[in-house]
C-alpha cells in the first residue's frame, strides 16, 4: 500500500446508502466507499416440470452453469473517475434467513448455439446436487472495466453479490435481506479531461471524401455536432507504429479521443463490391464456437493493466495475434466501449450516396409521430422444440416494449396468429414505425421462425429471397421516409462480409457436391448474396431501415424459462432500455451503453458465448443518429 504522505479528511456524507470518504496519498486521493442495499424476500415457485425456481426482485442476472442451480447475483457497478483502480473490497450479508425446500432448484440447461445444435437437450444434473456445501461458494468477486458513461470517459467497478446460496445436500435456501458493500480505491488528484471539440469522426477511404461531404456538414450545421473526416490513407501514413492496419485505425480512435474529445466513429467501408478486399478492413474476434466480425474492436480503446489505464489492443498475451480464444492461448480484453461505434458497409460510391441521402433526409426534420411512435414486436417460437413452451422470440420482444414509454405495439407473433409469413411484416412495414425488434433463426439472407411448440413448420419472417413463392421472390418494401431502427436477433444478420465471390471460395473448398447436394450444403449458408440481410435494409433506396443491429455470427440463447436470464435475450432488451427509459437518444451511445452492462454483468474471458455476444453485434448505421430526427 502506497505511503500517505498527507492525512486530508475530504468529506464524508451519506447520500441514498453510499458514503464516500477521501484520503490525499502522494499524487492520487485514496477514497473509501459503501453502500447498502435493501434486498425483498426471494419468490419460490414450483414448474410444471416440479423444479423450484428463485426469483428476487432486486436480480440483475443468475448464475446460469449448465446443470447446475440457478442461483439469483445481484450486481452492483460504480462509477469512479478515469484513472482510478480499487485497492480492497468487501461485501457483508445481512439479516440471513434459511428456507427447507420441497424440491430440487431448477438446473440451467446448456445455452443453444443457433446452427450448431439441433434439438433442445434434456439437462442432467451435476454432482452438485449431491454435495451437502453451499452453491455457489463465492461471497463476491468483482470486475474492473474502463469505458464512455454516456460522454464522460469512466472506470466501471462492477461487484457481483450472492446473496442466495443453496445446500443440495439439505435442500436448504439461504437468502439475505440487505447487502453491505465497502471498498477503498485510487483516483488521481487531478481529473483526467479530454478536450471537447468534435463528436463524431468519420473514417473512410480517400474515394468516398466528396460524397460524404453533404453529410459532414448536415451534422455540423443541422445536427449541431462538430465533425471532421479522416481518410485511411492519412492514417496509414501518419500511424505508422500500428502492427496491422487495423492497429492503425485504432490508434487514431485514441488520438482523437484524446486531441479532439471524439464521442462517436462512424466507419466507412465494407467489402469492394463483390471482391474479398476490404475498403475498410476489420478485425475478427475468435469465440469458442467460431470467428466472427468485430467492430467492437474499434470501440474499445482503453484497459486497466496493473492499476494502470493502457491502450486496449486486445494481445493482452503479447504473442502478435488479437483476441485470441482457446484454454491455453487466450487473449483477456476490456470489452466495454470507449467510444460509440456504427459502420456504413458501403462497397461502392453508389451505396455511400444513398446511405448519406438517407441519414440527412431523415435527420433533417421531425418525423410524423403517426408512424414514429409505433413499435414493431416480431417473431414466435424460437426453440419450439424445447419442453417449456415459452416463445422466446415473443417475451423478449414484450420486454423491450416495457422500456419504450409512449410508444404503441403492434405484435407481430405466432402465438396470437399475426404473424404467419412474411407479407405480414412487409404490410406492417409499409405502414410505418420508429422502431422494431425482431427475432428467431437466421442467415445473411433471411429471418424464419416457428409457431407455439410446432418446430416441423417454419414461418417466413422476412427474406431476401423467398424461393417458396415464385410470384413473390423479393420483400415488396416501400416504407419510403418512414424508416425504423432495427434490433435483429439471429444467426449472421449482419454478417457484411457475404458476397458472390464466396461461391468461388467455398466451391473450391466442399466441392460441387458439398456445395450444393450434400452436407455441409454450403449455398444454403447464403454467404454468396451480394449484401447481408442487415446491410440490405439499411442501404436500400426505397426504404427498409435507417440503422440495424444484428449479430455477425450465430445467435445464441437459453430456452424457455432462462432466455431473458443471458445472452441476446438479456442484451438486446437493454438497448430499448438505454433509449427508453434511461433517455439516451443517439442509437450508437444507447447500444454502447448496452454492451458496457453486459460485460460489467457477465465476464466475457471466462465464458466464449458471452464474448461472442457482445463481440458480433455490429451496428450497421449512423452512431451518432438521433431517432427521429431533429
């Protein structure tokens, strides 16, 4: 512990259950914080599978092992300034009381990876259940993570509390009804503040300077926010000490962040028409199940390394590989945003001129709350073949619907019949909305789902291609100005490196056969169609969308009772949340602020499918848009 040079009482106060006291140590304050927190009495229940089940209304999460209990955490993160790092932490339990169960705790079923798993499993049970010691065994642990809250550059301390605990052994619940949370951390004496004289930076290639010109100065003159472009080409000359030039963008992220107070990147740039040539090139993020596009790279500039703030160059092992995923070579990062990113996937000047046509069109004036305000929910039975019979798709769409105060729902879903194909969504499309959440089984090329409990059919949600109804083959899309904000959840919706020239590729590779007539059936991957599914609606003339999220990747969910408890059932809502509840209206800060809850709830080196969700959702349009227009 470092010398205290000068023994300086600051403050101390209470206010709402934190108390803060500050100590002066040579060029840092050590301060010491704590807070209470008021927990209810947790819900038990019995399923119709008889398993208990624990709900606690004050829950952020659960703890979800495969086969083992699911436990209700309660996390806690605090805010502390830029450059600060905790020096010791505790948590004590309060008012501790025990429960005799009538039941076995319900066991978390393995999360189901979309296209790579068939049916649902049957879970069985871990040899926790025989053991009589308390589930889980942790008091606590906690996570540091660097990051934007909302413009200002902050240290996320995250502490997870388990308050319940469980003995399978005795079939005996422990719960608490308070937390007492305490710790002491550094911070400088001297705030850390960048300049603020730009929001947005644009990057690009030099080709695309002249047709983003209108839309350098709509967002300085309309939008009110200072913009400048930077072009490769200039970054690639002046970044020179960049390993790759993907290090070289970042690195300039950084400047800019640190020269010019940057908040939002908008990058330009996909693939060269239907080459593999990157016009602006990304890094892919490895998983334990696959490789996936990550422009959360570019997001995340910073990391707490030896309770000092760093560049975040995702080599934490320092072998020259990035983001790295395996149990004996693996690369830890950050993962929270430190500035808020969106791309236009443009492959060509032509899509550049129709995307900027499309942000100023819609920005530059106040859209009609006859269309705006209504919110579109879509989607049935993800796991229809699970035994729960709950419709994924449906509750976690309604959930996204509770944060969107002031907005009507229109309910496109399987179960109550509005939804059986994909002239539905087109007609409702058509008429108009703000913004739409939508989700089931995807590729590049479409989004299907199924109805209650019946996974032998599938409902088209919306394709680009329908090859079932030859009078019908194209989405008939006319939504003109009226264009939504989409949140997509699937398989590879925003996989934007599709193209013709992967039929080429993957021939090469499984053969005619394998390509066509046997397994693996790679055409029917749908990486050949000239633009994903998300990039599609977003860069389309005649409407379809003003800015899409999706995974670049396969989606990845809990069925049943879990789904809202991890993965895209449990980030995709928070987005709507950040937007409606918590007002923050620029679609790249209101997801930005989604990904730094998941990786402050959820530890994203631990676990390869929470690294995956939040690595592979891509925002396919204008970070700094405001919904709406101004």
């Amino acid at each position: 512990m470092k010398k205290i040079l000068i023994f300086v009482m600051i403050g101390a106060f209470l206010l709402q259950g934190i108390s803060v006291i500050s100590l002066q140590v040579e060029n840092e304050f050590i301060s010491e914080k704590s807070e209470n927190i008021k927990l209810s009495i947790p819900n038990i229940s019995t399923t119709t599978d008889n398993y208990i089940d624990i709900k606690y209304d004050e829950a952020t999460s659960y703890i979800m092992n495969p086969s083992e209990p699911i436990i209700p955490k309660v996390t806690k993160t605090f805010i502390l300034p830029f450059g600060s790092h905790v020096e010791s932490i505790n948590v004590e339990y309060k008012n501790e009381k025990q429960i005799e169960l009538d039941g076995l705790i319900r066991p978390a079923s393995d999360p189901i990876i979309d296209g790579t798993v068939g049916k649902t499993k049957s879970v069985i049970l871990s040899n926790i259940y025989e053991k009589n010691t308390w589930y889980p065994s942790e008091k606590f642990d906690y996570i540091q993570k660097v990051g934007l809250k909302e413009k200002e550059h902050v240290v996320f301390l995250t502490v997870h509390c388990y308050p319940v605990k469980y003995n399978p052994g005795e079939n005996i619940l422990s719960y608490a009804k308070e937390i007492d949370i305490s710790f002491n951390y550094y911070q400088p004496m001297e705030s850390q503040i960048f300049p603020d004289e730009y929001e947005l930076l644009i990057i690009a290639p030099d080709i695309f300077s002249t047709p983003l010109e209108p839309l350098i100065s709509h967002k300085i003159n309309v939008a009110k926010m200072n913009t400048y472009m930077m072009s490769l080409e200039e970054i690639y000359s002046t970044y020179t000490e960049g390993r790759d030039k993907q290090e070289q963008i970042k690195l300039a992220i950084k400047d800019a962040i640190e020269t010019k107070g940057i908040t939002y990147v908008m990058l330009v740039g996909g693939l060269k028409g239907q080459t593999t040539n990157w016009l602006l090139p990304v890094r892919y993020g490895e998983c334990s199940s696959e490789t996936v596009i990550s422009d959360l790279y570019y997001a995340d500039i910073y990391k707490l390394e030896d309770d000092e703030i760093v560049f975040e160059d995702w080599d934490s092992n320092g072998d020259g590989e990035f983001s790295k995923w395996g149990f004996s070579k693996r690369d830890k990062i950050d993962g929270a945003p430190d500035v808020y990113v969106g791309r236009l996937a443009c492959r060509s000047e032509k899509q550049v001129n129709i995307v900027v046509e499309k942000i100023i069109k819609y920005e530059e004036q106040k859209a009609d709350d006859s269309w705006f305000n209504k919110m579109l929910l879509i989607g049935g039975d993800t796991y229809a073949d699970s035994p729960g019979g709950i419709p994924e798709a449906e509750i976690d769409t309604n959930l996204s619907s509770s944060y969107m105060t002031g907005f009507t729902f229109e309910r496109l879903w399987t179960s109550l019949g509005t939804l059986t194909g994909q002239v539905d969504v087109e007609e409702a499309f058509n008429e108009g909305a703000g913004f739409v959440h939508m989700a089931g089984h995807a590729n590049p090329a479409s989004l299907v789902t199924h109805p209650l409990q019946d996974d032998s059919k599938t409902v088209i949600i919306m394709s680009m291609y329908e090859f079932d109804d030859p009078t019908h083959i194209f989405p008939k899309l006319n939504n003109k100005d009226m264009l939504p904000v989409i949140v997509v959840g699937g398989c590879h919706n925003s996989q934007f490196n599709v193209g013709l020239s992967n039929i080429i590729r993957d021939i090469l590779i499984y053969g005619i056969n394998g390509y066509f007539f046997a397994r693996p059936f790679r055409f029917y991957y749908m990486e050949w169609v000239p633009n994903c599914w998300s990039w599609w609606l977003t860069s389309n003339p005649n409407g379809g969308a003003i800015a899409t999220m999706g995974n670049t990747g396969l989606g990845m969910g809990i069925h049943d009772y879990g789904y809202l408890t991890g993965l895209d059932g449990w980030l995709f809502p928070r987005f709507f949340y950040h937007y409606g509840q918590m007002n923050k209206l620029n679609i790249g800060m209101a997801q930005g602020l989604a990904i730094a809850d998941y990786v402050n709830e959820f530890n994203i080196n631990s676990d390869g499918e929470d690294r995956q969700m939040v690595q592979q959702w891509a925002l396919l349009g204008d970070p700094s848009l405001l919904p709406g227009g101004y």
